[in-house]
C-alpha cells in the first residue's frame, strides 16, 4: 500500500503516545505528520478513537488516501456492534477518497494499483449504496460537509472543488473555442484524469447498474451528492486563483470562456461567480459534532493560516469575557473554573479552567447554533470585525438576521447599521436600513431609543414648521 515503513523510534513513539493519554493525541497541533500507518498502530495499540483522530487528521490534511478509505470503513459499517456508524460521514470519507488527489502517487506501482483500484470500486460501490440510504437532508449534509473539508484545504481544495464541479462541457477547445487558456484547462484535465482512469472505469460500472435503477425508481435524480455546475465551479476557481495557487488562473480562463460562450446566459453566470466567490462563505462555522453511538466528537482539523490566527489575537482581547461566559453558561455548562474545565474537555482541550481565545469563539460559535440570540448578535459583531472568524460581512448579515428573527433589538440594529454602509457583498439599502433601526428601538435597544429621543427633542425646540402651533 505503499506505507512508510516504521522503524523502532515509530513504535516507542506510539508508546509515549499511549502514555500521553488521548487528550493529547487528539489536543496535538500540525507539528509532527502522522498517516495511515500511525493510525493503524494507535487503533491497536491504544484505542480506535485514538487511530480514529490519527485518520482524521492524515485524510484532512494531507488527502492520505488509505485514511480516507479506513474512515469510510469505519463509519460505514454496519455490524450491529459499530458503534462508530454513520451514514453520513462514511459518504463524506468515501466520496473523498475517491476524488483524492492522493490515488496518483500509487498508479505507477503494479501491486498498489490493485489494491487502490479494488480501493476506489468498493468506495464507489458504498456510494452508491448511501445515495440510496440517505434522506434528502443527510445528502445536503454530506456535501456541505465535504465542501467544508476541501476548502480548509486552501487554495488546493478550491481547485479541486472546482474540479468536482465541473461538467466538462466547457472545460476547454471543443465545440466553445476555448483558445490557448481553453486548451490548457483541458491539458490538465486530461493529465488528472489519467492517474484515475481506474476510478473512471469503476464508475462507469456504477453509471447503469442495480444502484443506479434503484436511485430512479426512488425518484433520485442525482448519482452523487455533488451536482456538477459549471457555475460553482468557476466561483472556486475565482476563490482559488486569489490565494495565488499557480494553476487556477489556466482553470478559470480556459472554463470562464467556455461558460461565457455556452448560452445566452453565460456571461450573466460567469459575472455572478466572481461575485459570489469575493462573499463566498463555508457551510459551518466549525465541522458538525456527528450522530453515533460512540459519543467521540468529529474532531475539526482545518488548519489554521495567518489570517485566522491574527483574528483569534484580537478574539484574546476584544471579545468580551461575559459574551464567552454566556455563551458556555447557555450551553449547560456553569460558568466556574470546574463548569469551564468540563466544556474544555468537551473540546478535547487541555481543562485549565481559563478560555483561551480559541475556546471563546468556539463556545460563542457552539451557542448562536443552538439559537441563542445574544451569541448570534456577537458573532455577526466578530464576522463584521474579523475578530475570532475572518471578516466576512455576508456571514454577519446571517447572523444578525438570525438573532433578529427573535426580535433581539442589537442585532436589528447592527443589521441598520451593515444596510446603511453596504459593506463588501452586501446591497446598500437605506429604506430597509431605516426599518431595521425603527424595529431596534421599538424592541427597546437603549441606544437607537436614545438617539431617536435626541431626534425628536430636536425636532421638537426647532422653529415652528407650517401649520404647526
């Protein structure tokens, strides 16, 4: 399988970690790579929650392959006694392992090829069984899930799922007349897929097979939870190709002219991708915690780049300790140093009974999911400031409305505020800006009642107006 051997050092090293504790296999930062083999040997040697966090980290990181494959596996299974099932997740893992990137490191050797072949048919064919299996809602579930994992990637998970969402109809020369930009998007296509042949033959299989009928008779129109659209496509090339990655401008060109020249509205899709993708924001504010018997939490592991760790330095000093402390105490947990210790343990953090700023904007995060109104209106204040989350004024807005779905007189306020500016993909609206400020204050927010008091005194000590008394 084209694993690292592992030499004595590996194995003491697996024996330090069993001392450690899981805490700290799971708590441990990106310093030291692990892979499949590592996770083998800490499911066995340890716990399976142990290789579990060890595969996670591997597949989400560095689109390990063989981790992807063994978390499919793991969450698949439907032996009465998994108590790791899930549905849901096996897709995410299968689908991902299917698409890895990882595959062309194993074409050239005879004997992987084989087993990463056998590897992907049987993904597939699970794909096809979950597509089956999964409700309406789950199937939206799994993909937003997958979105969230390639773009934490960075700029190479952007690429990749732009080119997951492909159609293929205007990805180069052909019948559009891509040009010289055409004509290199399709060079890298077909170099791509050449390291997948295997994977295309597997599904081609699957294309008119007992599955596929089943799917029909179902009234599933879909074969996989990602829809190909040439439009989203270009919008992650666009995300791409901003964060410098050498290859998207070749993509972006060689499919924004295809799309431009496909039908008559494709200049409208192309212009709408660019703007979508300048307001373009993930799925979750963090991964979804799962639903299994086990109780292990489905550990996050998006990596942490410079922008995000500047904003958790502002989140350190400028995030209010009591919004934090609402935030935990609304979740269940007491707000003292032991109620505090027990949520970090939640997390798998280490129970020092102090947030640190991380731990605040996840339990802010954690509490405007569960509906409270008071943390749905300080993370749309984080979104709009880039303190804790980088800013994005389009998940404010979503998060203002959310808290002012509850009638919260701060969040129709900010909201009156964001229509007023119209910040970066938000439309200013000044009729709609005044509503939302008159709905602040008619909630009983202090400081909109206090500034249309001072309106109204004005007005009132001004000269008489015509026909005033």
């Amino acid at each position: 399988m084209n694993a690292k051997k592992k030499s004595a050092g590996g194995a003491r090293r697996i024996a330090v970690m069993a001392l450690a504790g899981l805490a700290m296999i799971a708590g441990a930062g990106s310093a030291a790579f692990a892979d499949y083999t590592d996770g083998a040997l800490a499911a066995k040697r340890i716990s399976m929650e142990a290789g579990i966090r060890i595969w996670r980290k591997a597949a989400w990181l560095d689109d390990d392959f063989l981790s992807e494959v063994q978390l499919g596996d793991t969450y698949g299974s439907e032996n009465g006694d998994n108590k790791f099932y899930d549905p849901v997740e096996a897709y995410v893992w299968y689908f991902l392992a299917a698409h890895s990137n990882g595959i062309g490191e194993h074409v050239r050797d005879g004997y992987a090829r084989r087993i990463v072949s056998n590897d992907i048919h049987r993904s597939l064919w699970h794909l096809n069984k979950l597509m089956i299996l999964l409700t309406a809602d789950e199937r939206q579930d799994a993909r937003n899930r997958i979105v969230y994992i390639l773009s934490c990637r960075g700029a190479d998970g952007f690429v990749q799922l732009g080119q997951i969402h492909t159609t293929g109809m205007n990805s180069g020369g052909g019948d559009y007349g891509g040009g010289d930009s055409a004509d290199t998007y399709g060079a890298l296509s077909d170099m791509s897929r050449s390291y997948n042949s295997f994977r295309d033959r597997s599904q081609r299989e699957f294309d008119y097979g007992r599955e596929a009928q089943a799917r029909q008779t179902m009234g599933i129109t879909s074969s996989s939870v990602i829809v190909p659209n040439d439009g989203e496509a270009l919008t992650y090339f666009h995300i791409a190709d901003a964060m410098g990655h050498p290859l998207a401008k070749e993509y972006l060109r060689g499919l924004d002219r295809g799309v431009r020249r496909s039908s008559a509205l494709g200049n409208r899709i192309a212009d709408d991708a660019a703007k979508k993708a300048s307001s373009w924001s993930a799925p979750y504010e963090f991964y979804p915690a799962g639903n299994n018997a086990s109780g292990v939490p489905y550990t996050d592991e998006c990596y942490t780049n410079l922008d995000k760790q500047r904003a958790l330095v502002l989140a350190a000093t400028q995030v209010p300790p009591k919004a934090a402390e609402h935030a935990v105490s609304f979740l269940g947990w007491p707000t003292t140093q032991q109620g505090v210790m027990k949520f970090q343990s939640f997390l798998v953090d280490a129970p020092t009974g102090r947030l640190t700023a991380s731990e605040m904007v996840r339990a802010i995060q954690m509490a405007a999911i569960k509906g409270d109104a008071s943390s749905q209106n300080s993370l749309g204040v984080m979104y709009a400031h880039g303190i804790g989350v980088l800013r994005n004024y389009v998940r404010a807005e979503y998060w203002f409305k959310k808290a002012a779905d509850q009638r919260y007189g701060a969040a129709l306020y900010h909201l009156g505020v964001l229509y007023k500016a119209g910040p970066d993909g938000i439309h200013q609206d000044l009729s709609k800006a005044n509503d939302y400020m008159a709905a602040s204050a008619m909630a009983g927010f202090r400081p909109t009642m206090n500034q249309l008091g001072d309106l109204l005194n004005a007005a009132a000590s001004g000269p008489p107006r015509p026909g005033q008394h």
